[in-house]
C-alpha cells in the first residue's frame, strides 16, 4: 500500500519486466513530491476499511442467509429480489461509483481551493480544514454543498415519487415472466425510498473520503445489514418477505445517520450570504454540468444493467432461478469487494496527482493498485472454484434452502467465479478516467460493449444452458469491458505500462486457476463442509503462492522481499 520510497527518481518509467508491485524501500525525504506519511496513512486507513468492510460482508452474509431461511429459493424470494434490484442498482449509482467518482474530484478541487486560500500555512501535501466556527461564506467546500446538496435532494426525491407510483410498470419490466408481480409490487414500493437515502450516503462518503476520513463511509454497509437483518427477524412472521423490503429502508436511514455527525464536523452547512454566494459559487464550485454528469451515469448504468439482463432472463427459467443466480454472485463478488477497497483508498490520492498535473505519480499508483487488487481478487476466485460447494454448504443449506438449491448455486458460483477479475478491473481502471473531473465517454463506450456482449451472449445461451449460460454470458461481458478499458487508460489519461499488467494478471491469473483445481480435486476428500473449506483455506493460498513463485509472478516474488531480508539481518 505504501507510497513510499518508489518515486525518488521523478519521471523515471520502469522498463517491461519491473514489478508492479515494488518491495519496500527507505522513505522519501521532506519536500520530495509526497508526504513521507502518506504511504502509512493509507496502509492505516486501508486496514481500517477492511475491518469494516469484511464486517459489513459478514452482515450480508447473516442478511443472505436469514431471507434464505425464511423463504428458501421461492417465488417470495423471488420477488424481493425483484424489487431488491432498485437498491442495488442505486447503491452503485448513488454510492460506490456514480457519486464518488463525480464528487470526490470535485471536493478535492475545492478542499485544494480553501487551503490556497487559507495562506501560505499549508505545507505541501498537509491539507487544512475548516471548523464550523472558522468557516466563512467564501469557504470553497461549503459553497460546492450549497449549490449541489439541495438540488439533489429534490431530484431524489421526486424520483423516489416517480418508482413508488410506477412500482407496477419497474416489476413488469424487470421481471415479465413472473406468475404474479403483487408481491414484488409492494416490496418495490417499500425499496423506492432508497433512492434518496442511497443518494445522500453517497453524497456524504464522497465528501468524507475527500477529507481523507474512511471509517464513516466504510461502515455504511454494517448499519445498513443491522437494518435489514433486525427488521427481517422481527417482522417476518407477520409480513413475511415484505420484511426484508422495510428493512432495506430502515438500513438504507442508518447508512445517512452513521455519517452525519462527521459530516457536520468537517463540512458545516450554515448558509453562505446570498450576495457572495452566486459571485464566488461560480469561481469557485468545480464544474459538474451535464457533460461531466452524463459519462459517469452512463457507465454506472451500464454497468448495473448487467444485473437487470440477468434477471430479466432469468424471469422465464424456473421458480427460484434468480435466487440461486443472486446467492452465487453476492458470495462470489466478496473477492472483487475487498480487492477494491484498496482503489477505494486512494482514489483521492490518484484524483490529487491529476488534479496538480502528476501524471507519473498518478501512474506509479494505479499500477500498484492493479496489481494489489489482482491478486486479492485471484486469490478469492481459487477459492471459489474450490470451495463453492462446501461455501453454500456452511452459508446458506438451512431451513428452506435445502441440498438441491447448494448444488445449484455452486455451480453458479463457480461459472460467476472467472469473471471476477474482470469485474474487479472494471471498478479499478474507471477510477482514474474520472479521477480528473474532467468529461470523458470512453468507459461508457467500454461498459456499453460489454452489456452488448452480455445481452447476446445470455440470449445465445440460457435457452440451452440456463442459469449456468447467464453466468457465462456475464464472465463474457464484463472481460470485454476490462480488456477495453486497460487498453485505453494508457493511452488516454494515465500512461499505464499496459502490458507488463496484462503479463503480471495473466501470471497471477494461472496461479488462481492451479490453486482452484487443486482445491477442486481435494475438497471431496473431507467429508465435513466445514472442514473441507478450513482446509482449503490452507491449501489454496499454499499452491496459489508456489505457483506464482513457479510462474516468476513478480508481485508474489516481492513478498517475499522482506522475509529475505529480515533473515539476512538475523544472520
């Protein structure tokens, strides 16, 4: 995670065979470019979101498996997530991507404006903030809130409105296949009121990670399972999967109180003086018109949309066919979650360096995120391809969810499994298109060709192959959208070494695929799930490591750089 100690010599651009991920070397000096503590921070502040992050996926593991107890893979099911379709897709536009990827930028720029403005105090990299008794009506952070906060809220709100009155027209869309849409009509009504909570959690993690504050925006999704996961076992003998649908909006309400209190501490709300306001809203606010708003909801919705493909195939295959398809991909994209968190990290970072015109260390970072992310996401996936019986087995065969729905979901899972480097990509390489604030439409045209690739490639193959045709279909898409998108940052926005990436992923990619087998033949020699999986645990990272080693990965032979010395030393 560190920056530190691999841009000492500015401008120098590694030859093709130099690790993306370097070994640990001695800190930079003061006044280098970089604050010699920011490498730290962001390890600290990595960790910490991890800590939460594994937390909140815990929470939706509980979440997953007390709807799976209670209604199995049904038609009631069914129906919520039908309408649990409308949260997901807005918590990709409102929260992990669309929002933070306009809005962190556009912060940075101001938090950049307000410490020029403050005086020649600011040292290099340090950033100062303004407390609510210092805030003036020409803070720069404060006039962007003003002109962008209210106009959102009522945006989202009246779309909230519009999805509760259209409740009916979204299901027959979605879902044209299903027998009766009542239920998921009503769980779709209860789901709209994320539309704006889902916004304003956006609109409050953007701006927190701007100020370089993780914790609040991290633990978002650990508020948001309490929510779900207590109105579900309280209610669900009265109103049945109706419950799940109330608790998505109570959690949805705990997501914006978790944030607030900081919120207020470092962005104060009070009202700047309407005379001033208009003359320096315009000087100062970062500009987030149509053309910059148009590129990023267009590939957030592109993107999202590969979900609403999914499921509208899925509507025409038998009962408790989207079920299976959502428990597969909610435990096959936990990989692909936790290798983002570190993209997540420093995405402000990364929006900074281009923002001050550091093209070099804008690129040294991205680089090492692909390569720390890659490996995450591919020591997951070996897992998966593994494990996935013995996973489903110990998560989710209870109750109603019974031995037959574990067979089918692993086998999904499995399917799902080898596009999880793609997905990962996707949301590691679109950060810095949008790191500069500035339009950009060549994720939207990659993110398009994708979905175009996935529409087709589900129609050509759920007739025949069913769920396991629609999993494919979606490894198919989102590969062609990473694909496109490596090739077209380096040239675009930051001059990435794109080969020596592909060649690093495509190590570690062989790496994951000998580990999974190898877990694939040894995981049916013990009968017991649980010690199955535990053992797997050792024996996948195990073969994932020597192969890696055996394939000359350079991101694995670096880990083993500090152990080589600290022997060294001992000696």
């Amino acid at each position: 995670m560190s920056d530190t100690g691999t841009e000492t010599e500015a401008g120098a651009r590694p030859g093709p065979g130099a690790p993306l991920l370097p070994a640990p070397a001695a800190p930079r000096e003061a006044g280098g470019g970089e604050p010699p503590r920011l490498g730290s921070f962001l390890a600290r502040a990595a960790a910490a979101t991890a800590v939460l992050t594994v937390l909140g996926a815990a929470l939706g593991l509980v979440r997953d498996q007390a709807i799976a107890r209670y209604f199995g893979a049904s038609d009631a099911s069914d129906a919520f997530l039908i309408a649990w379709t409308v949260p997901e897709m807005a918590a990709t536009l409102l929260i992990e991507d669309g929002m933070a990827l306009l809005l962190v930028p556009a912060f940075s720029l101001a938090l950049s404006r307000r410490g020029a403005g403050a005086g020649a105090g600011a040292g290099a990299g340090k950033e100062i903030t303004v407390g609510v008794g210092d805030a003036e009506a020409s803070d720069p952070v404060r006039e962007l809130v003003a002109a962008t906060l209210p106009r959102l809220f009522l945006l989202l709100s009246g779309g909230a409105a519009l999805l509760i009155a259209g409740a009916p027209w979204v299901v027959g869309v979605l879902a044209p296949g299903l027998a009766d849409p009542r239920l998921a009509v009503d769980c779709t009504r209860l789901t709209a009121v994320t539309v704006l909570t889902f916004g304003i959690t956006g609109y409050f993690s953007a701006a927190l990670r701007a100020h370089r504050s993780f914790l609040p925006p991290a633990g978002v999704y650990v508020a948001y399972n309490v929510g779900i996961i207590g109105t579900t076992l309280a209610l669900h003998a009265v109103w049945g999967v109706r419950a799940a649908a109330a608790g998505v909006a109570l959690g949805s309400v705990l997501m914006i109180l978790t944030q607030l209190p900081v919120f207020l501490r470092f962005v104060p709300l009070r009202r700047p003086r309407p005379r001033r306001f208009g003359r320096r809203a315009a000087r100062t606010a970062p500009p987030l018109g149509f053309a910059v708003l148009a590129p990023v909801i267009l590939f957030v919705v592109s993107r999202q949309s590969q979900v609403l493909v999914e499921r509208f195939l899925a509507s025409t295959l038998p009962a408790g066919a989207i079920s299976h398809l959502n428990y597969a991909q909610k435990v096959a994209q936990l990989p692909m979650v936790l290798s983002l968190m570190i993209c997540t990290v420093t995405f402000p970072v990364v929006a900074r360096a281009m923002a001050a015109g550091e093209r070099e260390k804008a690129r040294l970072r991205v680089e090492r995120d692909l390569a720390l992310a890659g490996t995450v996401v591919l020591l997951g996936t070996a897992v998966v391809l593994g494990y996935a019986p013995q996973i489903i087995e110990v998560l989710f065969q209870r109750g109603a969810f019974d031995a037959s729905d574990t067979g089918s979901t692993a086998q999904v899972m499995r399917v799902y499994a080898l596009g999880l480097l793609g997905h990962c990509l996707v949301g590691a390489l679109s950060r810095p298109f949008f790191s500069s604030g500035r339009p950009t439409w060549f994720p939207a045209f990659a993110m398009g060709t994708g979905l175009v690739v996935t529409t087709g490639a589900g129609y050509a193959l759920t007739y025949r192959f069913g769920v396991d045709g629609i999993a494919t279909a979606n490894a198919l898409g989102i590969s062609t959208t990473a694909l496109l998108l490596l090739m077209g940052l380096g040239t675009r926005v930051v001059p990435i070494r794109a080969r020596s990436v592909a060649l690093s992923l495509g190590r570690l990619a062989g790496a994951s695929l000998a580990a999974g087998a190898a877990g694939w033949a040894c995981a049916p020699l013990v009968p017991d799930p649980v010690l199955s999986l535990a053992a797997g645990c050792l024996l996948v990272p195990a073969v994932f490591l020597l192969t890696g080693l055996a394939l000359r990965s350079p991101e694995l032979t670096s880990l083993l750089v500090p152990i080589r010395r600290r022997f060294l030393d001992g000696r």
